[in-house]
C-alpha cells in the first residue's frame, strides 16, 4: 500500500509541474539585488527584469536591499519562499567569499539554501599602479620589485573580504611576496587615495579605473581575468606570468532552493535569451562587464568551484572578519 502511495503521489507530481510552469508565473515577480540602486547590478537586473515583464505579461519589481557586504539582501533571498515569486542577483563576494570569510556566523548558507539559476556576467579586475609610485610596468617587474622590498607596498581594497582583498593575497600566495593591505568601505572611497599615493596599487574593477587610466594618472599592468579582457585586448593577463591565476566579480540569478524545476528551467531559458541579444550584451560590455550566459548545471559548477579557490585564498591568508 505505501509503495502505491508513493507511486500515486509521484505521478501527481509529475502531471501537476508542467502545468506549474505555464500557469508561471500568476502575480508579481521581485528582483532581490543585494545593493544599493545605481550599480552594475541593479542596472543588469533592471534591464532583466524588464525582459522578464515584457515576457511573461506580469510586474517584476527591483527590491534594493544592500548592506552588510550584501549579507541582508542574500539572507532575505534564501529565507523567501520557494515558489519562483523572489529572484536574487548576488555576486562573487555574497555566494563564494562570505561562507568561508564569516563561517557559522553567517546567516545563510548558500549551498543549501539558493538555486542558481544563470550567470548574467562577469566583471573583470585589474591590477592598477600609482605611476609616480610604482615605476614597474610589467608584472614580472612588479614582482621583482616587491621581492625587493617586502611589507613596504601598499595595496587598497574595497574591504575586508572583497574580490579586491582577496585578489590581492592570491597575487601574494602565488608569488611568495608580501603587501600592506589597507582597506577602505568601497571602491569609491579607495580611489582617491590611490590616485593621490597614500597607497601604491590595487586590484579593482575596470569602470572605475578605466577612466583615469585614460588619462594616465593610472596604470593598468594586467587583467585579472583568464583571458585577456574584451575592454582591452592588449592588455596581458597576470596569468600570463602566474598560469591560473584569476580573480573576476561575477553575477548570476539565485532562487530559494526548493523552487521548482520547471520555474527554474523557464526562468533560465528566458534569462539566457535575453544574454544571447546582441543590444544586451552591448550594454553590458558599455558598463565594463562582459556578457554571461550560463545555465544552472554549469554556474553551479562555476559557484562551487570559485567557492573553493577563495577557502583556500582566505584560509591560507588567516583572514577573519567579525559581521558588519
């Protein structure tokens, strides 16, 4: 008799998810973005958001929910319910950095509790010098230079935690050299003192410094990226001189986990279309970013493994941080 229960209720779930995902979705859909509004993020999900409307013929709202290193919005998107109604747009340091930075005292947990559902984009980093600071103008010569002076180098960052911190101690752990790391609450509140030399370097993200690089008061040595960055194919690769070394921002749409699949696969397949049109990625490629289309099996996969590359970074490091 149970085994014909479990038969029959299987079944019934089997014929009710395809009709879960046509009558999908029946009221208003929200957009979590785990920061404030004006940024690279809102503006992605924004632009989603309205494909998503224009689609499916139902409101999808933008909620802003930033602070706390994107803690708040990631924890509301995880605690929602699982029904395809709340959509996350997290990023790099929310899904793979905070777990391991923060540990049990994190309020989530991204492995158990959210579904990916695409990677939108990727943003690359550079590793950018003061010119009147730094006269190196290659990594193997940055290298060479902090190998000849350890400790006395600077480098700022966004925070404690963030892709830049930790981009920053991968470049040290691959190359048995040592920095200053001075962190600041934000990008925005680091660049002035970069480009007035209280510190030497960075590594940060291009729209904010392609502009005075333009004009020299910068200098972009490398791209932090794997390959070498569509904003400027010239431009080498650190990994040219330190083979795997990659350090990018990322994002990608989240579900509660327990979403159903049919929502998840039709809100992918939406999304990825969405991607693939040659004005999104424009757009895209406008701000700074590169264009992403990538589908549940293989961002996760992508997830899992940026997750532990940053374990061992931060590990390795010693790197602690109580909450914001």
């Amino acid at each position: 008799m149970k085994r014909t229960l479990v038969g029959l209720v299987m079944g019934l779930f089997a014929a009710l998810t395809p009709a879960v995902a046509q009558d999908y979705p029946s009221k208003p859909v929200t957009i979590i973005v785990p920061f404030a509004a004006g940024g690279t993020a809102d503006i992605f999900a924004r632009m989603t958001a309205q494909h998503l409307q224009d689609k499916f013929g139902k409101p999808v709202i933008v909620d802003n929910i930033g602070g706390a290193g994107s803690i708040i919005g990631v924890n509301k998107l995880a605690k929602a319910a699982p029904d395809g109604y709340t959509l996350g747009l997290p990023s790099t340091s929310g899904l793979a950095i905070n777990p391991s930075l923060y540990g049990a005292k994190l309020p989530y947990n991204p492995q158990k509790e959210l579904t990916p559902i695409a990677q939108v984009s990727m943003v690359p980093n550079v590793l950018v010098v003061n010119p009147d600071k730094i006269k190196a103008r290659s990594v193997p010569d940055l290298i060479a230079y902090l190998k000849a002076n350890p400790g006395k180098i600077t480098f700022g960052s966004a925070g404690p935690g963030t892709s830049q911190h930790l981009a920053g101690e991968l470049f040290q752990q691959m190359t048995g050299t040592t920095m200053t790391h001075v962190p600041y609450k934000g990008s925005s509140a680091m660049l002035p003192d970069l480009l007035n030399g209280t510190i030497d370097l960075a590594f940060d993200n291009v729209p904010l410094l392609l502009p005075h690089a333009k004009t020299g008061k910068l200098v972009l040595l490398a791209a932090a990226t794997a390959k070498r960055a569509e904003f400027d194919p010239n431009l080498p690769t650190v990994a040219e001189t330190l083979p795997g070394f990659e350090a990018v921002a990322w994002h990608g749409f989240f579900a509660p986990a327990g979403t159903p699949k049919p929502v998840i696969d039709r809100l992918a397949t939406e999304i990825l279309a969405f991607q693939n049109l040659p004005a999104t990625q424009a757009k895209y490629r406008e701000l700074g970013a590169t264009p992403v289309a990538i589908g549940p099996a293989e961002f996760a996969a992508y997830v899992d493994a940026e997750t532990a590359k940053w374990k061992k970074v931060i590990d390795t490091a010693k790197i602690t941080a109580d909450l914001p």
